[in-house]
C-alpha cells in the first residue's frame, strides 16, 4: 500500500519487510546527523521494539510502520497504532502515532500525517492523538526546553514537529511537565522536609521504607504492578497496566538498577504480599553511555554501560505511586526524601519527568521540594468525525 505525497517523488510505503525495518529504524541516526544533544536508542532493544513476539503491548494492538520515501531515500516514518486494550477500557475509539521522524519539510510531514489519518479513518477511530511510543515509554514531542540533551527514556525532536501537527489542525490535549534538582546548582533538600519525614515515622510506626530487593526481582515487579493500578486510576491516559509490561520494564532496567534510586513505603499490619503501599522508581540516566558507545552493546559496548553506570550524577525519577487510600499521608515526600538523601553524596541532578499539568498535589510538591520546572513535552490530539 502506497500513498502519494505532495511531491511527485515521495511516497508514503508500509514497512513490509526486514530491509525496510532497519531503514526505518536507522532513520533518526541520519536526521539527526551532527544534532550534538540527539542520543541513539539502543539499537538491539529497537530492533526487538516493533516484533509482537518481543513487545507485549504491540501484541494487542492493530499498527503499521509508515515510512516516507523520497526517490528511493527513507526521510520520515512513524508508527501507526489502535490499542484495543486503552479503548476497550476508556470505551473510546482513539488512535494513535509515535516514533514519529521527519526530515524538515512540510511536504514530507504532511503525507505521513495524512497518512495516517487515513489508516484510522479506515478503521473508524474518531480521533487520532500521539506522539506516545508504546514501547519506549515516550511521550509527547518535547515543546519547551530545548538545548540540552534528553535523559533515558525521554522524547527528543526539533521544534517544527509540534509546528507541523499544530498546521493540520492538531491541538494540545496535555502537557507533560520536567522538573529537576542539581546539586551543582546548589540545590539541598529543604531540612524541614528531613523534620517531616523523622516525624511521619514516629507518628505511624506500622509505616516502613525499604529500598528495592534486588534478591526478588518478580517479587517487586509484581508490587509496582499492583500499586500502579491502584493509584494511577483516574490520570489522564490512565489504562490498567498489565503485568507483562511492567515485567517487561523492571527487565529492561535491571542491568542498571541502583537500589539506592528505588524505594517501597510498606504498611507492616497487612499480610506479607499486600504490605507495599507505595513505590519510587529512579535509575541512573545511561544516555551519556550511550552516546558514546553508539548505541552498539555489542561487543564491548555493555560493559562499558556496566563500568559507566556506577559513575553516573544523572538520575530521572520515573514513576511515583501511592495506594489511594494512603494520599494525605505524605509517603511520596518521604519516598522522595529518602531517594535523594541516598543519592546525594554523588552530587547528583535528579529529573522528575512526566508530570501531569493537571497533577496539582505533585506539582506543587515538587515546588516546595525546591525542584524547578525546566522542560515541557506536549501530546497533540485531533478528532476524525
């Protein structure tokens, strides 16, 4: 299946075969050519990315990769999804786009978009929304805060991709928020923070902070699991997490995981497998190894991950839950309090990324913490009919 572009030389092709794949997935390394904050993906976990055998939520969803194709040369490509598992809960027909790549020109922007509306106009979804990467955990296009490079596991594009959606009548549908702590810009955790803490222990003592148990590794996947689809009900975009996706998760993190960076807040008077009400989950930013190494592990490149790692200062807090009826409490300020005291004799920046605009008690949690609002990455809607 084709579709014809503005120009009578490109054309929109679904990526159909094993050729086609790695140029779709080689694409960003050249459009990104000399960007010197741009860091390649690790290109094993791409190529295992877009296979339903490696990917559990590709595996129930409907997609295509579209690539852009101008005389013979790949210059876009984006990832066309339906995910039945999101609509059959939220009761909606939405569709969506991610790993979205365009070489800056607005013929080649439009056929991809048009491209894709036309898929899902063809499978009677209402609405297209995106970027959000069902595999790489990225979302939004970054929109404010250009000029540094992304931490793991964060969006990185050019400007003119939230200018070329915004052009075909897309409109913002949320903003995801960044914010971050530097001790080289001399941040110190607020010490009443530290008072509050002591004082949260001492007037609940059935409350217990523990970091990860790298001796049960399923044991923790399966408490963030539980804990996820306890407290996250209601979020914006929220759709229960299944347990192979964030088995999934914890295995890609676990070379790198540092306890240090990943805290459980336990309610010892429950029963041993419910008494994880909470969960921090940080790990150390490898972007920087990456880049280095090319985004190659192989031969030599994951032990110098391995070696680099234990060096890092750069650090992203990922995902914060806490069971609904513990909110009021304060165990995300006691998570965070404990987290960053054990990080801090690294002289560590620490990034809070994916902050729901509309997540108030966080936000301004964030800001008494001292944290400083630094990026914005922004998800694009658009209805169909």
């Amino acid at each position: 299946m084709e579709h014809a572009g503005t120009n009578t030389d490109l054309r929109v092709v679904e990526v159909r075969n094993h050729g086609q794949l790695r140029q779709f997935i080689r694409l960003p390394e050249k459009l990104y050519r000399g960007d010197a904050n741009w860091v390649p993906p690790i290109w094993w976990d791409e190529i295992r990315a877009y296979d339903r055998a490696h990917n559990p939520i590709l595996r129930n969803a409907d997609f295509v990769l579209h690539m852009a194709v101008r005389n013979g040369r790949p210059v876009g490509r984006n990832l066309v999804y339906i995910d039945h598992a999101y609509n059959n809960f939220n009761k909606s027909r939405i569709g969506f786009f991610g790993a979205f790549e365009c070489e800056q020109n607005g013929a080649t922007a439009a056929a991809l978009i048009g491209a894709a509306e036309q898929w899902h106009s063809a499978r009677r979804t209402t609405t297209v929304r995106g970027p959000i990467h069902p595999t790489a955990e990225i979302w939004g296009f970054l929109y404010d805060g250009f000029g540094r490079p992304p931490i793991m596991m964060s969006p990185y594009n050019p400007p003119w991709y939230n200018e070329y959606v915004e052009s075909h009548a897309y409109a913002k549908v949320k903003d995801l928020l960044v914010y971050d702590a530097d001790a080289t810009e001399n941040y110190v955790l607020p010490e009443r923070f530290a008072r509050f803490s002591e004082n949260l222990l001492r007037r609940h003592p059935y409350i217990r902070i523990r970091q990860f148990n790298l001796a049960d590794v399923p044991g923790e996947a399966n408490n963030m699991w539980r804990i996820s689809n306890a407290s996250y009900v209601g979020n914006w975009g929220y759709v229960p997490v299944d347990q192979h996706i964030v088995a999934d998760l914890v295995r890609r993190l676990k070379p790198i995981v540092d306890t240090d960076a990943i805290w459980f807040v336990e309610d010892m008077r429950l029963p041993p497998r419910e008494q994880a009400i909470g969960y921090a989950l940080g790990f150390p930013d490898i972007n920087p190894t990456v880049k280095r190494i090319g985004g190659r592990l192989y031969p030599f490149g994951f032990l110098r991950l391995l070696q680099d790692v234990k060096k890092e200062r750069n650090y992203r807090l990922f995902a914060l839950g806490v069971k609904p009826e513990y909110h009021g409490l304060g165990l995300d300020v006691l998570m965070y309090v404990m987290l960053y005291r054990s990080l801090a004799p690294r002289n560590i920046r620490l990034e809070a990324n994916y902050i729901l605009e509309d997540n108030f008690r966080i936000r301004n949690a964030l800001v008494k913490l001292g944290l400083n609002h630094v990026k914005t990455y922004r998800v694009w809607e658009k209805k169909l009919t």
